[in-house]
C-alpha cells in the first residue's frame, strides 16, 4: 500500500470554547493544504437524531466497518440541539446564533413566522453553504433533502437538488446521488449531501432504546451499504471521502417527567414559540413584568433566562431572531401546557448540547483518513471548515476550528 497522509484531523481533535466568537477566524487559501491527497468526490451524509452509541450493537455493520477503517468520534450540537439549526451549522460552520436558524420555528420582525416547510431566501442569507462557498469557486454540488438545499441563498444553488419528499425511501435517496455520478465528467458534483428521517422519527415515537428505532437504524445503515456497493461497482470507492454526520442525539421521554408551563404562569401572559425539551418565548405586550418575574429563573426541572443572560457556553442569544427568554429544560423532561400533554413514552432532543443523550455522530472514511483515529472535542461548527479544506476551497468567516497545516503520519 502507498504511503498515505491523514486529512486535517488535527483541527478537529483538540478541545474548543463554545463562546460565540470562538474561532470566527477565515479559512486560509486551499495553498496551505496543498499536499494533502485530495479525494475525487466527497459525500456529507446525515443521519437525523443518530446518537454515536447506536453503533457497534448488531444493527450497523457497514458503520462499523467505517468506523474501523477510518475516524470516528461523538460530536457536540450547537444550541439548541434541534434538527434545522444544527443542519445548517454542519454545512456553515457557525453556531445557529450567528447563521440565523435560531429553531425549528422563530419569528423574524421583517419576514414574519419561519417554519421547517418556509423556503423564503431570507431566512437563510446570514450563513453561507458548503454547497454555495464551493459552486462560487466553480466546484459543482449536488444536495439529496439537506435543509436549506432548497432555497437560494444569494442567487445561487446547488447545480443538483432534490425538493424534501419524506415519502422517498433510503435507498432511492441513495440511488439518485449515484446516478449524478454517472453523469459526464462536467455534469458530475464533486461535493454531494444526502440525508435520512426515519432513525429520528422512530426515536422521537418510540424513544431511542425502542425496537422499532433499533430496526431504523438497521434500514439506514443497509442504505449506506448500498451506496458504499454503488461506488465499488464505479470503481469510486477508494477514491471517495464519506463523512457520516448525524445533527444531534434523542433523550428517552415520558408522561411521568413533564413540567406544566401553565402551573409557573398563565399562558396568556406569554407566546410559546417552542415548547417541549426546549422553550422560547415572548411575553405578551403589557405583560412583560409579569413574565420576569414568574418565569425568569429556577424551576423544578427548569430554568429561564433574559436572551441577554444566557450563558455564553450556549453560544446563543445575541441574534434578534431568538426569543425574549430562553429556558434549558432538564434532559428527558418535557416542558408543555396541560391542553398539550404529554401521552405516552417517545423521545425528544433540543435540550443542553453537553448531554450526553445530545451528542451527535461524525465518521470518515476514504482516502487521506487514518484507520482508526478517534477524534475528541468535536463540535458541529468543525465539519464545514473540514469540508472546506478537504475541497481545496477558500471559506467564509467561521466559528469553527481551523487549521493551516495537515498533521503527517504512516499508515
């Protein structure tokens, strides 16, 4: 075998801070990683609420096959550790705070109610893609449902995408990347996003120790096989990074561990912006006393802050989109209103992205990777500045670590 040097895993191994203008340094020109061998295609994908220790039980024998031959590591979300904000930050590099998806639903005082269907350009033009960063510098991309994909971002997009159908199954997500790589050499992106649902789905139904999350994990895992068989068949295998990324964990839910919202303060007084194991939200005009006083604070299972006073290891608060007050609720309770309550045991995430129940999955695998380096310290700001480098491309200003120059070792 021919000597191989290791992608710039050191930018990911050393330990970060989490304060909001940690690390916002730009990525030095692709000259400075010159030497680093540079795959033909790199494929990001996303595995929705897949917490690291699924792997390595019986249901992930591709994974874990990744895992071996490559490196592996759990991953900090940023806050708050829902799926949107944290798809963005994977593939911008900043915490939600600074690239504006502060939720899965937020207001905005010029572009009104941002939900997961909303495609307005608007709400994503604070933060630049991966896939934008790199079709700016003539790199072609080609994204498979990752959020955000859909929608312009400053006039431009991916050269392929696909609208979210939640109805398409793993494996047809996986056949379509492959058909762009059929595509003649000029059609074909050297950058591709795909992601799957159903791992998520089932932990939020079933919780994350159900059988029925066990067999999705399993169904996701068979799909990545059929796209690590798809590049064999191509003869791309060898030739190709895949970095396996999940954007937060799942926390195990009950009816026994709710906190009632209406049992601190009226629900009148206030505007639930997002309930469950995180709450925002806005006091109703002329109320705004009331609510800090009743709300602002420690609770049972709960605690509450001025946006102002969250703590800066949240990296969250300062963007005008977030809420008037941000509340942390305790891992694996929910915090909702009695005509909402909670019916059954399922699962939940959102809540402090230092949970362990919160973390989530990187893998890579292909060409450069050391087999079996174990990574620490890693957060979801890191992966875009990787892609960045792997790419040879110059980036934006990230919060992210860096690095300018690629460790070396002997396979």
């Amino acid at each position: 075998m021919s000597r191989l040097l290791p992608l710039a895993f050191a930018l990911l191994a050393a330990a970060c801070t989490t304060t909001p203008s940690a690390h916002r340094t730009p990525m030095a020109p692709a000259a400075a990683v010159a030497e680093a061998p540079r795959p033909e295609q790199v494929i990001l994908v996303s595995i929705d609420g897949f917490r690291p220790d699924y792997l390595g039980k019986g249901q992930t024998p591709v994974m874990d096959g990744l895992v071996a031959g490559g490196a592996f590591g759990p991953m900090r979300p940023s806050f708050p550790s829902v799926t949107f904000p944290n798809h963005y930050t994977l593939v911008t590099g900043l915490h939600p705070d600074h690239h504006g998806i502060v939720g899965n639903k937020f207001n905005d005082a010029e572009l009104g109610v941002f939900t997961m269907a909303n495609k307005e350009p608007g709400f994503w033009a604070q933060g630049e893609p991966i896939w934008i960063t790199a079709e700016r510098q003539g790199v072609r991309t080609g994204t498979m449902f990752w959020p955000g994909s859909e929608t312009e971002n400053h006039g431009l997009r991916p050269s392929l995408w696909q609208a979210y159908d939640k109805d398409v199954l793993g494996d047809a997500r996986v056949d379509r990347i492959l058909s762009w790589l059929d595509l003649p050499a000029g059609q074909r992106p050297k950058l591709e996003t795909l992601y799957f649902d159903i791992v998520d789905t089932a932990g939020h139904h079933y919780g994350p120790d159900a059988d029925e999350t066990r067999a999705a994990v399993a169904s996701v895992d068979a799909s990545i096989g059929r796209l690590v068989d798809g590049l064999k068949a191509r003869g791309l295998y060898d030739r190709t990074l895949l970095v396996i990324v999940s954007d937060h964990g799942m926390a195990a839910t009950s009816p026994d561990r709710v906190v009632w919202i209406d049992d601190i303060i009226d629900p009148s007084a206030l505007k639930v912006v997002s309930a469950g194991a995180f709450l925002s939200v806005d006091p109703a005009p002329g109320r705004e006393v009331e609510v800090q006083q009743k709300l602002v604070g420690k609770h049972p299972h709960l605690e509450c802050w001025n946006k102002a006073d969250v703590p800066a290891r949240l990296a969250y608060g300062t963007n005008p989109r977030v809420p008037q007050i941000v509340c942390l609720v305790d891992t694996g309770w929910t915090a909702t209103s009695r005509d909402r309550p909670v019916e059954k045991d399922g699962g939940a995430h959102g809540y402090d992205n230092q949970a362990p129940e919160m973390q989530a999955l990187f893998i890579a695998h292909g060409p450069g990777v050391v087999a079996g380096r174990r990574l620490t310290g890693l957060q979801s700001v890191d992966v875009q500045p990787f892609l960045v480098r792997v790419l040879g491309l110059t980036g934006p200003v990230v919060d992210g670590k860096t690095a300018d120059t690629l460790a070396v070792t002997q396979p």
